[in-house]
C-alpha cells in the first residue's frame, strides 16, 4: 500500500495549490504548516491537516512518521520587501530544511523535494535589466541574495549530501516568482503580480487613478503561474535528475510592463508615481529553460496574459470584499 505525501508548508499559497494537485492524482496527503488551521490559503477534505512547527525536530519526526514521499516547500518568506527586512528570520528557515531531511532519513522517506528559489544566484550576475537567463550552472561561485538566497543555497546543499552520503533521494527545484490566485495579496508578504493586481484594484474601485511603483519600474523580471509550478515540481520530482534545476517562465518584462498588462486587464490607466527608495531586489532575473527542456522535455509555457488575468480578477474580488 502506498504510503503518505507530506506537504511541508501545506497551508501556504504553493503548498495548498499543491494539496489539491496531489489530491486529483489520488495520492495520501498530510498538510502541514506553523499557522492556525483558519489562516491557512486553502484546506482541502479528505486531507490530514497538521499544525506544527518544523523548525522543531519533534514535529518534523512526527510530520513524516509513515511518509513515503515528502515536499518541503515551509519558509519564513515574503516578497521583496519581507526579504530585505527580515534576513535572521530567513536564515533561520534552515532549522526546517536541516530537520526535515534528518527525519525523513529516520523515517525512510523514499523521496524528497526542496523547494528552492532563484535568489541562489549571484547579485553579480542580475546588475543590467537586459541580463541574460540565469542558468543552473550561474550559481557558483556563490554571492546570493543575502539571507533568503543563502538559506536556500546552503539547504540546497545539505540536500545534495543527504542523497550522496544516506542515499535519501533529493530532487532541487529554483522557483522564480510563483504567482496566481489564492496567494498572499497584502500585508507586506506579496509578490510583485499580486501587488500590482491589488494596487490596480483599488485605483479603479476607489476612482484614484494612481499607482505608487517600488524603483523607477525598468528592473526586469519572469513571473511564473502557479500550474506551471505544479506541473514542474511533480515532473521533477518524478524524474532522476538529481541536480537543482529552474522552474520558471522564460518570458520576460520589466515592472512598468507588468503594470500595462494589468492595466490592460483592468481597462484603465494609471498615473505612476515611481518610489526610488523603495526595496527593490537585483536589475534584472530571468529563467534559463535550456536544460529543464533538455531534461524533462517540457518548461513552463502559459502566457503571463493568461495567469495575470486569473490573478487580477482574484485579487478584484478580495479587494472589493474588503471595501
């Protein structure tokens, strides 16, 4: 009899989109996440639902007790604004990818999948908007982005000798910019798409066609919708490719690009009021999908058109709601 599929971060916006993923393919799913069952983004029925934090030995031992499959998607993350400010409480995320492989190795997990980011690459490689994708081989030698992006680099590694040293089989994915509904869409944890479609929002319900713009908006970026994330990290995981590999979209803009396609979405446009002092990451970062395609004969293909528009009339609605 198969045995369970822990979700690590279970109530989070990827996570819970995950939960329901697994759940179609009719896999055993145990959710687990730190926050209080109602501050979960979603819950699914038929799921084991845990709260607990992995930062905790216990919990993670007893997370993974009869798991056969784990992904450790948990982090103390944000967007760009989280990151900047809160580095300890990034690095300190270490403690749940360090314990999260000590248990699946007692637990005799079967397969393990970090979830790790494209802030493990060098600032010195992302100076210039126009920069070229970033490839797997990009991240070394190493300078990531200081606290979240060494956290990831450093758990990435720790996944690499689990599998050399214990033979627990690890798989790597570099998320870029993860975006759709049912994500964090205020409160300082958002991501740029989920910013933008909120800030839009409330320009048009509110008749105050402004929008305030972190930097001066031709810093360059992928964004990538959330099924596409799913369909890489389950294809991953069922792969042998035991190096990390990108999961993102390759097709880039810049900010002030991303606020015309919501604008146009939207059907307004907006006075930009542009913030020069405001956290706003590397010039520029993109996915390189040559060797995701290489390897798994697929890469994330849906439009940010399309994602943004299923994003936009999500965070509509929640703005609205709370008007």
């Amino acid at each position: 009899m198969a045995g369970i599929t822990v979700v690590a971060g279970g109530g989070g916006f990827i996570g819970g989109h995950l939960v329901t993923h697994l759940l179609r393919t009719g896999a055993k799913v145990r959710a687990v996440d730190i926050k209080p069952l109602n501050e979960w983004f979603s819950v699914s029925d038929g799921v084991e639902n845990v709260v607990g934090d992995l930062q905790d030995i216990a919990v993670c031992r007893a997370a993974l007790k009869g798991a056969d499959v784990v992904y450790n998607l948990a982090a103390d993350m944000g967007g760009m604004g989280f990151i900047e400010n809160n580095k300890a409480l990034c690095m300190l995320s270490v403690l749940i990818n360090t314990h999260m492989l000590m248990a699946a190795r007692e637990n005799g997990v079967k397969r393990f999948f970090f979830s790790s980011s494209a802030c493990v690459y060098p600032d010195y490689r992302q100076k210039d908007a126009d920069v070229p994708g970033l490839k797997e081989s990009d991240a070394y030698p190493a300078m990531p982005e200081d606290g979240y992006g060494w956290e990831k680099l450093f758990s990435e590694r720790m996944c690499r000798h689990f599998r050399e040293d214990f033979g627990l089989i690890t798989r790597v994915g570099r998320y870029h910019n993860v975006y759709g509904p049912l994500g964090t869409w205020e409160g300082g944890r958002e991501k740029a798409p989920a910013a933008i479609c909120r800030k839009v929002a409330e320009a048009k319900l509110s008749g105050r066609h402004e929008i305030d713009i972190w930097g001066d908006g031709e810093q360059t970026r992928t964004f990538m919708y959330i099924d596409d994330c799913l369909e890489g990290t389950v294809r991953l995981m069922n792969s042998d490719i035991t190096e990390p590999l990108n999961i993102g979209s390759d097709e880039k803009v810049s900010i002030n690009q991303l606020v015309d396609i919501v604008e146009g979405i939207a059907g307004l446009k907006l006075k930009r009021r542009y913030q020069l002092d405001a956290p706003k990451g590397v010039r520029g970062r993109s996915s390189d999908n040559d060797l995701i395609k290489q390897l798994l004969g697929w890469a994330p293909g849906i439009s940010l058109q399309t994602g943004l528009e299923k994003t936009y009339r999500w965070v509509y609605d929640q703005v609205a709601r709370r008007a």
